[in-house]
C-alpha cells in the first residue's frame, strides 16, 4: 500500500474494530498501523510519523485520555477519539486531553471516513494560505501552522489553530455554531455544537496564558455565534 492519502494509527484494544477501520481507510487510500494498548500507542506515535490517529478511549494500561495528553506535549498530530460512551463529561474530556473530534460506538464507517477526510483536508494548508496574518501582538503563519503570540510561541492542536485562522481570516465578521463546525470541521450532516464552545474556550485559555488583550480577541456575541475582534472595545462581549 502506498502512503497517497496519509498514514493512520488505529488504536483500539477490540481486534474487530481494528480489522474494519483498516479495511475502510484502506479502501480509501490510507496507509496503517495499529496499536492495541496505550503504552504502545505512545511509542508508536513519539518513535513515527503518523497523519491522524484513530484513538480509542478505553484502552488497557493507559487509557485514550492519557495518551493523547503524553502525545500533545511532544507532537501536535491530529487525534480523533473513538468511545463507546457518548456522555457530554466525556466528550469533554477528550477535547480537552488534546483530540480534534470524536466519534461514538458503534459507528458508521462512511461517517469515520467522512470525519476523517475532514480533518486531514483541514490539516494540510493551501497555497491561498501561504501569507501570514499579523495583528497587534498576534501572527499566524498558515503554512508553518504556528502562532506567535507577543512574539512566544503558542502550542495549538490542530483544530484550536484552524479555528483560529478561519476567525482572524474576517476580523469582525459573525460566524455561528454551524457555520463553524461546517466550515472548520467540515460537517453539513453531523456534529455537536458543543464542539465549537469547547474549543474557543480551550483557545482562548491558551491564549489568555500569553496576552489578556489577544484572548480577547475572540469574542462571543450572545445568541449568534463568535468572532475575531482585533479592537479594544469588545472586552464587554468576551465570555469566559
């Protein structure tokens, strides 16, 4: 199989989910490895090069949560949970370890591939996105997918740095739920919003580390949606 769409990590302790997942991202193009505990996923993933892992949340040894927490402060791959329990406090749990998206058992394969194109579409740049976008003590460099914030270095996953791009892309501009998790995750047909209000929290936390002022550049206007604000008048607006 040669690697034409980009290499997966498939990390799941039941065999069967393994042996389905390899034969639809196969079918599809994706080179494979796989991993069938979270010690192993960890090596796996510090020791190669993967372009998305498929990560299951309850794993033998450490747990799905745990490793990508291990993996994000070496890597920034992109990581999609897999779980067989969809509680909000779970899904929570994981965006906040690290992970990109999730998806619940039992699943549609269609909609893992869906999900997963999506996600490696995000994170390959574009030539369009080549120039960088600077504002007071902010710069966002798209092809080398970094953010400088007062000129240190902001650690994002791949998720919180495309929302923040597509944001900064129309400063003043309001997007809504859906149109975010459309545009950003590429979701028209599924999806939870709460995906969106979880990640501009997270974002705005990184962010609030290195500059109040920046942080508040993401600005959550009630009962519409968020926007980027590179203006000092808008602190009213911010929510926590």
């Amino acid at each position: 199989m040669t690697n034409s769409s980009g290499k997966i990590l498939i990390v799941d302790d039941e065999e069967r989910i393994r042996r389905l997942l390899k034969l639809y991202l196969e079918k599809d193009g994706y080179e494979t490895a796989e991993a069938e505990d979270g010690t192993t996923a960890v090596e796996m993933i510090l020791n190669n090069h993967y372009d998305l892992v498929l990560l299951d949340i309850m794993l033998p040894g450490m747990t799905g949560i745990e490793v990508a927490k291990v993996v994000r402060k070496e890597k920034e791959i992109p990581i999609m949970m897999i779980t067989a329990r969809g509680e909000e406090n779970n899904r929570v749990e994981g965006f906040l370890s690290g992970a990109d998206d999730y998806i619940v058992k039992p699943f549609s394969p269609r909609e893992v591939m869906l999900r997963v194109a999506a996600i490696l579409k995000r994170t390959k740049p574009s030539e369009s996105e080549s120039s960088t976008i600077e504002y007071p003590m902010l710069k966002i460099f798209p092809d080398a997918r970094k953010v400088l914030v007062d000129e240190v270095a902001i650690n994002l996953t791949p998720k919180e740095f495309e929302l923040l791009l597509y944001l900064s892309k129309s400063p003043e501009k309001i997007f809504t739920r859906e149109v975010l998790l459309k545009e950003v995750w590429k979701y028209e047909f599924f999806g939870d919003l709460r995906t969106v209000d979880t990640h501009v929290k997270r974002l705005r936390e990184k962010l609030l580390k290195q500059s109040k002022p920046v942080s508040k550049m993401i600005v959550t206007v009630w009962g519409m949606g968020y926007k980027f604000s590179p203006n000092d008048d808008h602190a009213a607006n911010d929510a926590q």
